[in-house]
C-alpha cells in the first residue's frame, strides 16, 4: 500500500505512519519499543533526509489526533463490527490476551 503527495514526504510519510499506528492499536493496547522506533522514523525520516527539515507541524498534529480519537473510540463493538472487514487470524492475537 502506498500513500503519497507530490514528493511522499509531508502527507506520504505521516499517512504511512499513521496507518502503521492505526494497526497497532487494532491488534494490542500499547507499542513495543521497537514499534516506537519504527514510527518515529516513519514520521521524521524521510522529510529529513530528503529535504533537511521536520516534518510540517499541522500534519503531524492532525495524524496524532485522528489516532487519539480513534483509540479512545476502540472498544470491543468497534472491533466486533470491522471483524468483518479482516481475516480472523488478524483478530486472533486480540482475544488471545496479547492484545486488547
């Protein structure tokens, strides 16, 4: 999957970070340490080796945000009606106890 702008840096980089985030808190309530990473170089990485500058302010806010909303909307009946939407191996680790 590929998200993108006219260079994949500002929309691209935080829509593909966003969509990691997003993932993560389907399948479990927390990030490891290495997810961490992974995200922050999926944020600041790419505008800052490309163009040598942090990633535009309101974009991040606006990614941070929409995760914010949505984790606090995350609950059992969100997960039970997009279970649908994905395979049921994806929702196994979640009722499993790794997960929420």
């Amino acid at each position: 999957m590929s998200f993108t702008c006219k260079d994949a840096l500002d929309v691209g980089g935080m829509m593909s970070a966003g969509f990691f985030a997003f993932l993560s808190l389907l399948s479990k309530s927390s990030f490891a340490k290495e997810e961490l990473d992974i995200l922050r170089l999926l944020i600041y990485a790419p505008v800052l080796l490309v163009r040598e500058r942090s990633i535009d302010t309101q974009r991040l806010i606006r990614t941070i945000s929409a995760l914010d909303a949505f984790e606090k909307s995350l609950n059992k009946d969100f997960i039970k009606a997009i279970s649908k939407l994905y395979d049921k191996a994806f929702f196994a680790q979640t009722s499993s106890g790794k997960g929420r």
